[in-house]
C-alpha cells in the first residue's frame, strides 16, 4: 500500500471480512471489494470506468487468475508469486496478447531473508499513473505479495 500511495496510486485490494477490510482502510486503501460477496472483475471493470488496473499481484493462483487477467488493462502488468488455490489456472492467451500483457513471476523471502529486510505490508489491485514504478519494486523484490487477497511484500532495503 505505502509504496503504491508513494507513487501517487490508488490502490484497491480483496479480502474477506469487516476487521481486515477496516485494516486495510487504516493503510490507505482506497477501496476494499469482499470476493465472498462480490463479483471483484465486475466491480474493477466498474470502477476503473472500464480501464482495467495497471498492476496486480496475485499469489493465489488458480482460483483468481481468469479475474486478474480479465481486470488488468490494457499494457498492465500481473505479477505471480503462489498458487494457494491450485498451479494449473484456465487461461485465456487472447486476453495476454490483445491487451499485451506483461506476466512475471516472483518467489516469496524465506524467513531469514524477510527478518533481514526492511519490508512494508502491501496488498494490490493497484491502480497508477505509473505503473512501471510500482511494477519495477515489485520485480526487484526478492519476496511476493498478493492476489485477489492479502499477503506481505517485502523489498530489501538498499
């Protein structure tokens, strides 16, 4: 969330329950969608006016990586970093060429690695002005984040 709102962001993230959506809130998210109660693709497609969101971290997999390729815009980035619900996804190769997405993958820190860090609590759908920032963090991060759900992203302090 810090580094989203740092670049200008506005940031939306899923989650399931009144306590975490208030959390999130605290941290500056904009917008909180419950994916128990609602349907996230339409509520994106309808709050970005159709647009799409620029970054999206999905470390949940198969459950929601049709949603994640559907939301994202048109030149957006996706990055994955796990697979909770499963490691094989439907896909749909139309939705990554026509809207030219770009696709990266992520490994989570080990437990070592995220103490020795400096690291800031993120969870994403996000949408920027300039996504290349968020996304450049984000690839450069030895650690991943989030999906369609909430996780931690850890950068390592320069």
């Amino acid at each position: 969330v810090e580094i989203a709102l740092l670049c200008g962001g506005r940031v939306y993230a899923t989650s399931s329950g009144e306590e975490k959506e208030r959390a999130l809130k605290e941290q500056g998210v904009e917008v909180v969608l419950d994916y128990r109660k609602q349907d996230v693709g339409k509520e994106l497609h309808a709050i970005t006016k159709k647009r799409g969101v620029d970054v999206i971290v999905d470390c949940v997999g198969e459950a929601t990586w049709m949603t994640s390729l559907r939301a994202a815009a048109k030149g957006g980035r996706i990055v994955t970093c796990g697979a909770t619900s499963g490691p094989n996804p439907k896909e749909e190769l139309r939705l990554v060429f026509w809207k030219q997405l770009s696709i990266l993958g992520s490994t989570m820190s080990n437990d070592e690695e995220f103490r020795a860090s400096s690291h800031v609590s993120i969870c994403l759908d996000v949408t920027i002005g300039t996504p290349r920032e968020v996304a450049e963090a984000i690839s450069a991060s030895s650690s991943g984040v989030v999906g369609l759900s909430v996780c931690r992203f850890t950068v390592k302090a320069p």
